[in-house]
C-alpha cells in the first residue's frame, strides 16, 4: 500500500511510521490539547481560554482573525477523550505516505491551508445562509481537525489512485471508495444534523481543500498559479515587443537589408557608399 522512503519506515499492515513534520504536529497536537484539558479541568482554568482559541465567524469579521488558524487543533477538554483521539488516528492513518511523497515543507503547508480553507469556507457559508438553515449547521464555536482529516483522505485517494487501505484498521478499501466514503459520510451527517464541534459544513470545505491542494503533483493550486503566471509572462513579452516596435518607428535609423546580388556594387538604396 504504501512506498518506504528516507523519511518514514514502513511498519505492519502496510502502514508508514509518520517523518519528522508529522510527527511534530502530532506531538504538538496532543500537548496541547492535554494542556488545556489539566488546566481546565484540574486547575481551575476558565474553558473561556479555550474557546478564546476557537472559531467563531461574528468574531474573526471583529478582526480576530487568528481564531481560523488555531481552530481546527482545538479539541473537547471535557466530556470524551474520543475527538482527539480521531484526530490523531485520522492524521497518522494516511499522512506518513503524502508526506513520504512530498516532503516535509509540502505536508506542513497542505495541513495548515487545508484547516484555513475549510473553515473560512464554512464562515462564508454560514454568513450566505439564512440565519434559520446556518444555526443548525454551524455552532456558535467550531473546532476540530475534522476537515484537515478529509483533506487527506482526498488527497490520499487522488495521490495513490488503484491502491487500497484498511479502513479503521479492517475494511479494505479502494481510493474511489475512499472518496465516496468521505463525501457520503458528510452529506449524511449534514441529514440527520449531528452533533459536530467543527460544523457541518467545514467537511465539505475540507474536501475542496484536498483536491485543491492535493489533488496531484503539482496540485491545481499551483497548476493554476503557473497559468497564471505564464499568461502574465506572455503578456509582457507582447508589450515589451510592441515598445520596442514604437520606439524604432520614432527613431531616425533604419534597417537596410543584408545581402546583395554578384551585379550590385557596394552603394546603399541612397547611392552612397556602404562602408
């Protein structure tokens, strides 16, 4: 299933032991996490400390903007263990072999967009829909790295297309069925409105953010940035050559034409001698 690189071992199951980037954000991920849950929870801490960190879309248009990058590595304090515990697995699941792929600077980049793309299209979402619709969809505050999982699962399954993984550890499934799993789960979530830190949209946002970002190599991100930039180059060369065609046209030189025939002496077309 996967591919052993310089940067991760492979371990049993087909799995890979996640490189260096991967590693520190999941050694990031956790300390923080169980950080917040001691001090809330045995030191006193007001949770308003943690929900100081999350997403919150009246407050990031207030110009807390930096609620979107801390969002998605928040997870529940109190309650259940398990929303953590997702994260981590989702991200040491199917990661090690992008990142075995594209290198640690990629991966770093692929998680921290893919977080701010989902969550800023969730925000987006829930200011363009009536307030009745987005109120079930979006909680007041939304967290979670949710939509950072689907962006892998997406990218995984766009990177590695005909390969199979074992879901949870047991389903054999394809990268297609991969695919239809992540959306079909959403859209189902989405019917029966479950209860979901990160919001009901961000998934969906998610998904956008792997293809975009991950959907091969290079992504459409940066397929789309070269066109772009290509289109630009193209257009100064067409100003440049036009100039330089106006600056020519005013200037009192002119081209005479190389070559001549074995019966024409060496005069110019004005009948002076040519040097």
């Amino acid at each position: 299933m996967s591919r052993p690189s310089g940067d991760g071992t492979q371990i049993s199951g087909g799995l890979q032991m996640p490189g260096k980037a991967l590693k520190g954000v999941l050694l990031a991920l956790l300390a923080v996490n169980v950080a917040f849950a001691v001090a809330i929870n045995y030191g006193g801490a007001s949770a308003e400390l943690f929900y100081a960190l999350c997403g919150n879309t009246e407050k990031i248009l207030q110009g807390q903007v930096w609620r979107l990058v801390t969002a998605p590595w928040m997870h529940e304090p109190r309650g259940t263990v398990s929303h953590l515990l997702f994260a981590l697995l989702g991200l040491f699941f199917l990661t090690p072999q992008l990142e075995s792929q594209w290198g640690s600077k990629r991966t770093l980049r692929f998680l921290f967009f893919s977080g701010l793309i989902a969550y800023g299209i969730q925000g987006l979402l829930e200011l363009a829909l009536p307030s009745s619709l987005s109120a079930r969809l979006v909680p007041g505050y939304w967290y979670g790295a949710a939509p950072v999982i689907e962006a892998v699962a997406v990218a995984w399954a766009l990177s590695f297309r005909g390969q199979t993984v074992r879901l949870f550890f047991v389903l054999p499934v394809t990268s297609n069925m991969l695919l239809g799993f992540v959306f079909a789960m959403s859209v189902l979530r989405v019917l029966w409105l479950s209860d979901a830190p990160e919001g009901l949209l961000s998934p969906f946002g998610g998904m956008f953010a792997g293809w975009l970002l991950g959907g091969g190599t290079p992504s459409p991100m940066r397929r789309l940035w070269l066109r772009f930039r290509l289109r630009q180059l193209d257009a100064q060369v067409v100003r440049e050559t036009a100039d330089r065609k106006k600056r020519v046209a005013k200037s009192s030189f002119r081209v005479i034409e190389g070559g001549r025939d074995k019966d024409e002496d060496d005069k110019g077309p004005d009948g002076r001698w040519l040097n």
